[in-house]
C-alpha cells in the first residue's frame, strides 16, 4: 500500500506563526530552502521526512499533531451546514470541502459563520421574533454556540489551564479529601465555606468573602461546585488571558465561556491530569473505578476522559456526549474523527437513547459510521434530583466511545466480537448528510441523493434513494 502523503500547510503557518518566526528564518531552522517552505506551506508539496524530524528536533513539536487538526471538523461542519436546503442546488463536491478545509480554514469558519447568521435570521423570522425589529439589534452568533465552537476547536483541551489545576491538586496534597484540603485552604486566604439547604447550589458574597454551597448536592458535586469557584477567585488573570486570545463577539459569550473555563478548571483539579491518565490506563477506563479513586461522578470522569490530548502525553481519544430525553445534544465533546450535528439531534440508531430504558446500566455498542470508521460506544442514564421530596429530576444520558483500534485499552472491550461486520451498527451524524440509502429510522432524505418516487410501491421509506 503507498505511504499517504501528508499536506499540513495551514499548521505548518500556524506553528510558524506562534514562534513568531519569518518564512527565511523558519526554513533556515528547519534546514530547508524558503521557495521548498512556501510550497508546503500552500499545500503544493507535502511536508517531507526532513521537516517531520527538525519540527522535532529543534522546536520539540510533536509531530503528530501534523495529521491532526481542525480539517475533519471543518469538513464535518460544513458538510452540515450545506445540508440546509438553501444549498440543494450548489453544494459542492466533498473533495472540495476537503481541499477548503485543509488549504483555507479560515475561509472554512468565515462560511460556517455566515450561515449560522443565515439559520439565526431565518429563525427569527418563522418565528415573527421581535428583535429583528427593534432598532439598532445586530445579527450575532448565538453566545452558547460560540462557546460550544471554541471548545469543539481546542479539542476539548485547554493547556494553561489544564496545568494550573493540576498545580493546584498538588499544593492541596494530591490525594485524600480534596474537598476538605479546599476549604482548608480557603480559610487560610480569609474565605469562609458553609453549607445550607437552601438553594443555589453555590453563592459567593464577595463582601462578606463566604462561599456557600448546598447541602443538597452529592458530595462529587459539592466539590466540584467549590473547585469552579476556587478558579473564579485565584485563577482569574489565567481565565481572563485565555479569553483574550479567544476574542470572543459578545460580553455575554466571554462570560459563559469563563464559567466554562472554571468549569475546566475544577474537574481537572478533580482528576489531575498524569495521575488520572496513569489510574485510566492502570483500570482500562473502567469509569465505576474511576469515580471511587478520584471521588468524582461517572459523568465528570467520562467529561475528562475526553480532555486527555495534552501533546506528548495523550490518552485515548475519545468522544463525550451528554443528550436529554428529547434527543437534544447538550454537551458535546470528541478528540476522535466523530463528529456531532451541530443543529437537531443525534443518530436515532445510536445507544445512547436507549440508555433511558436500562437506568443504572452500561450499554456497549459496536457502530460504523458512513466514512467506514468504526466504534466502540458506551451509553449510561445520569439522573440528577434536586436533593428533596418534590424536587424536579433532571435526567440525561451520556456516551464515551472511541474507535475500535483502542479497543485493547477498554475493560468494556472484554468479550466483543470485532471480527464480525454485522456485529456493527450502522450510525450516522445527522439525516441530512448522511449517505445511508437503506436505513429503516432515516428522518428526511440525504442532500445529496436523488429521490424516487413510487405511487404503487411502499417500502419503509416512502420514497427511494438512488
């Protein structure tokens, strides 16, 4: 089989660019002329052998973030994006998506953008929003899907942060109760921690410096809720220059995502990042084991299980997804080449909406999605009570998966049988640009089949997909 070549362009300019590097100078350290470097960097030429080794040798880069990156996303978003109607009659190829997304990402987010603006107006005006009239209102991305997209495209890893809680876990003493080492360390700063029934779950008075978090809450989420809070309070200047660097286009999205970020914050403080990836290899990701060691739930370890992509020291990749009884995607997170529909709900066929109906269990699924790639899928129910009689129960499901070649890794691999094809269950990302023409629970057709229609004839389509 010929060796794939490998065209990087747009991270060869970013790696460039962030050692503020020019072209001459880049290529002189790289040992390599500057028209050799321009072509690569245009994705004229594919990166070679020798550039690979000096990007290692003398920047310590590891290299195989070169076959990484955000051009599948990109693919996968704009494949989405096309899917809407309006392009029924000009979407293009998907090599050319390809070529868009790897020679011209910028270009590729500037598209996304646009139609996000596009879908926004559109809905509005179904439904007869009012804000499209009052004067002065600007078209803008929705705060929550720009902050959803920033953490899509960092991987769900942020680096400085990720660093800054695992610091912190040590100065608490790295192991014990780290919820008591917390509020120990908290008092000594002058900040008082009590606990209440009442509602919120946590409220700071800043003018009294006194925390309190309810009583309510599992002891996990006890924790958790006082760890967010630590990053707010003594990690500020660290959150505030990630968010620079995000240059967000509302106040209203930097400040969900600095909540997130603290969010980051406590569960990586939680599960500090080496001792948790020793635990997840030591256990094979055995989530139940996971929890006990770290005191965490079974939703916070699958959450940071998917963040494990520090460079030179990843974890499996995995996906993470969190879907309420209606089928919506709430959280959505994946160092894998699965990727999630950005608009609607999940793939129908898909284990974790059957985890409703085995609350407290595991389900395994082998699936395949239409690219050929396979997947090992985990899905569990996660109901969440209010703490008291009355209180309303929130309930979701999630999944954790990666893709088989990991499988080895997985304590819930044990038993499976790879070998046989029918053993995996064809998945898809959305309706829309899913290229399955046999799929018994298909919503609407794929955007780029043709129909066919029978008057006499009834399948379980109403319609065939040439």
């Amino acid at each position: 089989m010929a060796t794939q070549k490998l065209y990087a362009g747009a991270k060869l300019r970013d790696i460039r660019t962030r050692l503020g590097l020019t072209q001459k100078d880049f290529a002189a350290k790289l040992g390599i002329s500057l028209p050799y470097l321009n072509q690569m960097e245009n994705n004229n030429r594919p990166v070679s052998t020798t550039v690979v080794l000096a990007l290692a040798q003398e920047f310590g880069f590891d290299v195989t973030e070169l076959g990484q990156g955000d051009a599948e996303r990109l693919v996968s978003d704009m494949r989405e994006a096309l899917a809407d109607p309006i392009f029924r009659e000009a979407a293009p190829q998907l090599a050319d998506l390809r070529l868009t997304a790897s020679n011209a990402p910028a270009l590729a987010r500037a598209f996304l953008t646009l139609h996000r603006a596009y879908r926004q107006t559109h809905e509005r005006l179904a439904s007869l929003d009012e804000a499209l009239g009052r004067e002065g209102s600007q078209l803008r991305p929705s705060p929550w899907e720009e902050v959803r997209d920033f953490f899509h495209y960092c991987d769900n890893y942020i680096d400085a942060v990720d660093r800054a809680a695992e610091h912190y876990a040590q100065l608490l003493g790295g192991e014990g109760d780290i919820r008591a080492a917390a509020i120990a360390r908290l008092s000594q700063k002058g900040i008082a921690v009590r606990f209440t029934q009442a509602t919120p779950m946590r409220s700071f008075d800043e003018a009294r410096q006194e925390l309190t978090l309810s009583s309510l809450l599992p002891v996990e989420t006890q924790t958790f809720q006082l760890l967010v809070q630590v990053a707010l309070l003594r990690q500020n200047q660290l959150l505030d220059a990630t968010l620079d660097l995000a240059r967000f286009q509302s106040d209203e999205a930097r400040a969900i995502a600095k909540l997130g970020l603290a969010n980051y914050f406590a569960g990586a403080a939680m599960m500090p990042y080496k001792a948790f990836l020793a635990a997840a290899q030591d256990t094979r990701h055995d989530l139940e084991l996971l929890a006990a060691r770290f005191g965490a739930s079974i939703e916070q370890v699958a959450h940071r299980l998917s963040t494990l992509q520090r460079p030179g020291a990843k974890g499996v990749p995995f996906f993470f997804v969190r879907v309420d009884q209606a089928g919506t995607i709430t959280k959505r997170h994946s160092a894998t080449r699965l990727q999630f529909a950005r608009f609607g709900g999940a793939c129908p066929l898909w284990n974790v909406h059957r985890a409703f109906e085995t609350p407290g269990r595991f389900l395994r699924q082998l699936a395949e999605t239409p690219d050929g790639v396979r997947y090992i899928s985990l899905a569990r129910d996660v109901s969440k009570t209010g703490g008291h009689f009355g209180a309303p129960v929130r309930r979701y499901a999630i999944s954790i998966g990666c893709e088989v070649r990991h499988a080895a890794a997985l304590v819930y691999a044990d038993d499976l049988d790879f070998t046989r094809s029918a053993a995996f269950e064809p998945i898809g990302i959305s309706c829309r640009i899913c290229e399955r023409t046999s799929c018994h629970q298909r919503s609407v057709p794929p955007l780029e089949k043709r129909l066919s229609i029978s008057p006499g004839r009834r399948d379980t389509l109403p319609y065939r997909l040439d």
